[in-house]
C-alpha cells in the first residue's frame, strides 16, 4: 500500500484541528458558566488579575483559560500590555445570552453525546433505537438553549410573515398547536407576540412539559398557553388554524402518521408550518460544517430516536426538501411550498 504522504499530513492535520476545537468547546462552556466572558464584555482590555476579579475566579486558572481563548481566537490578546480583550462580535458570541449567535450552551449538546456513548455503541451493534427521553439530561437542555435564540431572531419577524395570511390570522386570535415543542421557547415566542391567540404545545417527554411550563409562567403568558405530554398523532384537535412542528418531524418514526393527523387536527384554511434542519437532497451538496454537525447529531440522536418508535421511516437530520415533500403529501397537503430558509433551517408551509 503506497501512503501519499500529503494527503496524510493534511488529515492528520485536520484531525488535530477537531481534537483542538473539542478541548476549546470545553473552555468555552468553563467560560460561560462561570461569567468569564461576561466579565469581559465591553470591559475593554483587561489583565488577568482583573478578569479575575470581575468574575470571582482564581487569577492563576484564569490567566491559563484566557490563553487557551487567545490561540482559539475567541478573546483578543495585546502583548505590550499583557491584557485581554472580548471584542463586541465575540461577546455576540460567547457573552450574550440572548444573541442570536450565542453558542456556549451548544456544547451541553457535546457533553451529552459524550455521556450517552455507551448507549450509541449498543445500538450501532443491536440496530435498536435510543429513544429521546434516554438521553443524559444536558441534551434536553443543550437543545433548547441552541434553538432558542434563532427561533427568537427569526419566528416572529420572519418566518411567520412568510406563510400565507398567518399573521394577520394570529393577530385577530388564532388556534395554535406547537407538536414536539420540547421546552416551549418557540410557543411562548408566539404567545407573546401574539396575545389575541391561545396556544398548545404537545410532546412525548414529560420532563421537557414541565420545563415549558415553567417558561411559560415567567414568561407571563399562562393565560394564553397549555402545555400537555402526548403524542404526534394522538393530541387533542381543536380546529386549529396553525400547526407547527419545529425541527422534530424527521425524529419522528412515523411523520406520515403525525402529519396526516395534523391535516385532521387544522381548521378548514389552517396553515401547517415544518421547520427543519437546512439540507439538500444530496449528500454531496452538505458537504459543510453544518452538513457535518447536523448528519453527527442525527446519528446519535434523530435517527436514534426515529428507530426506537418501531415506524416507518427514519429521516434523519439531513432529510433535505424531496423526502420532507414527499411525507406531506402522502399526509394529504395538496400544496407544499418553501417559504423561507436560512443556514441552518428549512421552512416549509403546507396546505390541504
């Protein structure tokens, strides 16, 4: 076997890229949670011993971290002076919590996969699922965290202005069903925007429930919202004139199934909203370090999940639009249409 010498340098290389940013993921969760880079935001250059200081933290364990933030190119360093700095676009970053690009939290994410090997490894080897409620408990977490902030950015502004005389429906008081809502940002989002409507959100685990519920109350928007465990296509059906399925229905071992009984659950003119992972139909097209996140998490996670139902499909996170059309009208929506998408989502409106 003839080795090409540069081809090895340049994965090996690679490689050592990934193990580097997954030491960095670690230091970024450490800065998080402990108001490291709060501290540091829109402080201006800063010594050790300051950051040190602002944040509560021992200067000698700081000073280290924030030299692992320099080589990571998360914090800014000067020489002359020996300070620190977290410019405003890396506080956007890492000490904003309500950015929509904050990311530490993603890493809880990280955390959990790590965590749940074991149960990945069995079922590489048994073919059987990881259903969603097995997982360790940072993912639920992780996972909301993430999505939070870009549906915060997005849902009301952008993609809901984008279906077909939605808004206007919400505005005047509308029926909302938000199915597979974990832990309720999405539908406390809405609630809030929209106080003429009422609002329910339905998933199977009961944990991610009662977090949402909690969301809910200090959101302020009890009144208006309900949050009840059940299943995809047995929840309660009101005549709703919206349905949305926020980045879940390619978890789901039977989207036909889910779909099918949301066209039964909508009003007569209701409006079914999918918002999915952004792929393209092939797999050399999410060549990409999204494509890369999306296709890791769907192994472990979505694809996990989607077999531990028994059903009919397995989606995974990178379905891409042919296969996520083609479930809707086997549903029975006669119209399907993209209206929106972004880096990270596909927003799909469907219509009977």
């Amino acid at each position: 076997m003839t080795v090409n010498q540069s081809k090895l340098d340049a994965l090996v290389g690679r490689l050592f890229g990934d193990l580097s940013g997954g030491y960095g993921g670690v230091m970024a969760s450490l800065g998080d949670k402990l108001g490291l880079y709060r501290a540091m935001a829109g402080a201006g250059p800063l010594s050790s011993q300051e950051v040190a200081r602002r944040s509560g933290c021992s200067e000698r364990y700081v000073r280290e971290w924030l030299n692992s933030q320099v080589t990571g190119g998360y914090v800014d360093y000067y020489p002359s002076s020996q300070t620190y700095e977290l410019t405003p676009e890396q506080a956007m970053v890492l000490a904003e919590d309500t950015s929509p690009v904050f990311l530490p939290h993603a890493w809880r994410v990280v955390a959990s996969m790590w965590t749940d090997e074991p149960k990945t490894l069995e079922a590489f080897k048994t073919g059987k699922g990881v259903s969603w409620g097995e997982h360790d408990e940072q993912l639920f977490c992780g996972v909301a965290a993430f999505y939070r902030n870009s549906y915060r950015a997005s849902l009301v502004q952008e993609w809901l202005p984008a279906l077909t005389g939605v808004t206007t429906k919400l505005e005047k008081g509308a029926k909302v069903a938000d199915v597979g809502c974990g832990h309720g940002y999405s539908t406390v989002l809405m609630a809030k925007a929209f106080p003429q409507s009422r609002f329910w959100g339905f998933d199977v685990h009961e944990g991610s429930i009662e977090a949402a519920r909690q969301v809910a109350r200090e959101a302020g928007v009890e009144d208006r919202v309900r949050f009840e465990v059940a299943k995809a296509d047995t929840y309660a059906t009101h005549g709703y004139d919206l349905i949305c399925f926020f980045d879940c229905l390619h978890d789901m071992g039977r989207p036909v199934e889910a779909t099918r009984h949301a066209a039964r659950a909508l009003a007569k003119d209701g409006t079914l909203m999918v918002v999915e992972p952004f792929a393209r139909d092939r797999v050399e097209d999410n060549i990409n370090p999204v494509g890369r996140l999306y296709y890791a998490a769907s192994t472990t996670m979505c694809c996990a999940h989607a077999i531990s139902e028994n059903g009919t499909h397995v989606l995974g996170a990178q379905a891409g639009p042919r296969q996520l059309d083609a479930v809707l009208k086997s549903a029975g929506f006669g119209t399907v249409r993209h209206a929106a998408e972004t880096p990270f989502n596909l927003i799909i409106e469907a219509r009977r």
